[in-house]
C-alpha cells in the first residue's frame, strides 16, 4: 500500500446526498458516499482520508457523524485504520476482482541487455554536478528569470552556447543567432515551420535515416523526397532531381551509416544551396564522440547564411533534459521566432543550469570523460563481435555511439531482432531506416547504454538470435 503524506484525499467530490425524510442518518450516507468513490477509483488505494475533525468541520456536522463513517467502512474492509497514522484506503478494484488468467495479457519478456541506438550512458549522467549546477542558479537567480521564459531562450544560455560552438564546432554563431529548444527533432519542426512560411514547400532527407526527421518535417507541412547515402554521405548530385529547396543532412556522422561527408561533397553541397536559393539543416546530433581522427568542423562555419545548425545534449547528459537548440542565418532568424509564436523554451532554470555547466567546465570534462568510455566499449564490441559472430563485417566505428553489423545475404534480420528481443536482448534491424531496402543485410548496434560487463552476454544472446532457423535461413541455397 502506499503510504504517502502528498495523497490525502482532500478534494474528492462526495456526494453525500439529500436526507431523504430521515430515512439515511448522516453518517450512513457519509459512509455510502465514501464507498462509491473508493469503488469507482477516485480515492485510490493507499489515500488517505482527512482526519475525522477536519472532514467534520468541512461537513458542517459532528465529529461523531464521520468517525461512525469511517468505522463502519473499517469494519468493510473499505478503510485501514492504524495508531499514530492516517486512515487509509485498503480496497481496490483490481485487488478485490482479480482478472482471470484467460483475460490478463501475455508478460513480455524483460530486457536485459540494450545493443539499440539512441541513447548515452545514462548511468553515467553527471548527477553531483547537474545537482551543483542546478543548486547554484536557483540560488543566484534573479527574480525575473522565474518570470515568462523568452521564446528564443534565456540570453544567458545561448551567449553560453554561441561561444561553445564557436571553439567546439567552428561554428559561427552568437547570441542573436542562437534558439534554445527542446530537441533536435523540436528545433527540426521550428526550422521546417521557418521553411514553409517562406514558401519553400519540399524538403530532401537521406536514406537511410531517422525516421523521427521524417515525422518532424511532413508535421510542419512539407513534402519530403528521400536522397540516398553512400560511402560518402549524402548523395548531392541526386537532390537535382527532387524538387527539394532544403536537405537535412547528418554532415558530421550520418545516421545509421556512420559516414562522414566528403568535403567534395559539403561543398558541392553548400553550391547547390546557393544555386536553388534554399538551405541545409545540419544534424549534428552527436559529433562530440570521435575515437579515430579528430572531429569535423560543421558545416555551418562554410556559409552561415545557408545552413542551419541543430544540437542537443540528449546524446552527451541525457534526452530526460529536455535541452536543445538551433543556430539559423541571420536573415531567417526572425522568420523562424515567427513561425513558431506558440513555442516553448525549456524551463528557464534548467538553462541555466546547462549554462553554468558548460562555463565551470564540466561540460568538456564529462564529454572526456566520456570519449575515453566509449572508445574502451566500443573496442570491446568489435572484438567480441569478431569471436562471436565471424560471419559478420562492421563498419561506421570512428564516430559515436553505434555500430553497423553487416551479414550475409540470407540472413533474415527482421527474424534476428525477433528471437533476440524473446531472450531479453534489444537490437535494431537496418531496414528500419530505410524505404529502399537492397539485399544488403545488417543490424545497427548502440553500445551507448550498455555496461562492458554486459556486452560478451548480450554478443552471445545476438549469435544465437542469428542462428536461429528463421534468422539463418539454412535452408538457403548456397
């Protein structure tokens, strides 16, 4: 039962009812009201019922009238009333009718290992710190900042986060051209809505991709035309044939591919944006995390003026945050604050929070930190891969936080993600993110929000996963 000072059932509508020719003494109707709203579920178990003298007082009747109420419910089973603690619903409707075993849905299987994309290492969230920085700001915070928070973001986080890009990311930015959003997929449907008010109407995405990016751009109202990836990233000669004014690309590591745009094709890329008068919208989502050669500039330093930028930390603290943000060119900044006159800035506490982190410097010490990490775990994947599952070739490992897990031809990876999924084991299968679905096989591995003691059992799990009639196909002819 829980046992919770926050849940006294103070505002519960009780309908005590007329007295009905003196038929029902007050107290059998007290009783009977209380009843009904125990067994329709508006006092929960666990609620505690007012004090005896105060639900009098609020009744206009004696103390008398409620304690014979509360007694009789006792005696029910309805209430629980113990010595020095308050009275306390003890019924529920799921306690008192159990479903029948026929009726009660099947259990899923519980997750044991985590080999999906998405995530950092929560585990690893820099609690102390944020508490520090979080303690810090509610301390020194002025009494206009617990006002309406700006739209674009308090001034404070984006000089904050302008000069942050600037030495992290080459970026060119400052304050006036920063927004704080919640997310690169909420800073996406900003920039789409900023889009589309300047009538541009088609947007081109790449294929493979996150889905989410889709979903974010046909929100905002715009056609989206998918242009394939290659060893190189983003295929640009293919964006004249769509009639795309603007292109989301992962510039910096590409989602699921793990490539890297060439810098032929960044500048073919910034040409063709000039030439249609369109834009880019870089997806930086997480290249803070390069293990083999030093990080790629973004392309918003090459022309500011045509391409947005989008970031977040929900792939370097935590996606729970709910922080983000967006650098635009200058003469669509105030277009895109237009665009979106309803939306809203994360909370203003917590962007300061993130401000004072990133300028005591624990933001570039967690994301050391962290680089050491997931070098030393992603190490330990390829390698057990290599032992466990030979049939298999891995590419995309010099940047962030998943892998690619190519397999032969027959192997059935839908089936694969299935089985592993039925022994606890959750993995993401390639075609996932892709409409067009050549013969190629593989499976997208995140070792971001796994322990290392975790990854040879969960390897294990993957290779039986994959030698299982369906996943394997040994019927296949050779």
């Amino acid at each position: 039962m829980t046992v919770s000072q926050t849940n006294f059932a103070w505002a519960t509508l009780l309908e005590v009812g007329p007295a009905d020719g003196g038929r029902r003494r007050l107290h059998d109707r007290l009783a009977r009201a209380l009843r009904t709203a125990i067994r329709d579920g508006r006092l929960a178990e666990g609620a505690a019922v007012p004090p005896s003298r105060a639900l009098a007082e609020e009744l206009g009747c004696s103390r008398w009238v409620v304690t014979e109420a509360y007694g009789q419910l006792v005696a029910e089973g309805y209430l629980c009333a113990r010595v020095g603690s308050a009275t306390r619903v003890s019924w529920s409707p799921d306690t008192a009718q159990p479903r029948s075993r026929a009726t009660r849905a099947p259990a899923r299987p519980p997750i044991r290992y985590d080999l999906a994309p998405g995530l950092p290492d929560l585990r690893a969230f820099p609690r102390r710190r944020w508490t520090d920085a979080v303690r810090a700001v509610t301390g020194s915070a002025v009494h206009y900042d617990l006002g309406l928070p700006d739209p674009a973001g308090h001034a404070e986080l984006r000089t904050t986060l302008a000069q942050y890009l600037r030495r992290s990311r080459g970026a060119d930015a400052h304050d006036g051209s920063v927004s704080v959003c919640a997310s690169v997929t909420d800073g996406l449907v900003r920039t789409c809505r900023a889009l589309r008010a300047e009538g541009i109407a088609d947007l081109a995405v790449e294929d493979p991709g996150w889905g989410r990016l889709r979903d974010a751009a046909t929100s905002a109202g715009l056609r989206v035309h998918l242009v394939p990836v290659d060893q190189d990233g983003l295929r640009v000669d293919d964006l004249a044939g769509t009639p795309a004014r603007a292109v989301v690309v992962g510039a910096a590591h590409q989602f699921p591919t793990g490539t890297v745009l060439s810098p032929a094709r960044r500048a073919r890329l910034v040409r063709w944006a000039r030439e249609v008068d369109g834009f880019v919208v870089e997806d930086d989502y997480d290249a803070e995390f390069r293990y083999d050669r030093h990080p790629v500039a973004v392309m918003q330093g090459m022309d500011p003026g045509r391409v947005f930028l989008l970031g977040s930390v929900s792939k370097t603290l935590s996606p729970a945050l709910g922080l983000g943000w967006s650098v635009a060119p200058a003469s669509m900044t105030p277009v895109l604050r237009a665009a979106n006159p309803v939306a809203a800035a994360p909370p203003v506490l917590d962007q300061l929070a993130l401000a004072t982190f990133i300028d005591r410097g624990w933001y570039d010490a967690h994301l050391r930190a962290a680089r050491r990490r997931f070098r030393t775990r992603r190490d330990l994947l390829v390698r057990t891969l290599g032992e466990q599952v030979p049939q298999g070739r891995v590419a995309g490992t010099a940047a962030g936080l998943h892998i690619l897990l190519h397999l032969p031809d027959d192997t059935d990876t839908a089936g694969a993600v299935r089985a592993a999924a039925a022994a606890g084991l959750r993995l993401a299968d390639l075609d996932d993110y892709r409409t067009n679905r050549p013969a190629e096989r593989a499976l997208v591995l995140g070792y971001g929000n796994i322990g290392d003691t975790e990854i040879p059992p969960a390897v294990t799990l993957l290779s039986e996963a994959l030698r299982t009639p369906t996943a394997s196909r040994a019927g296949a002819a050779p």
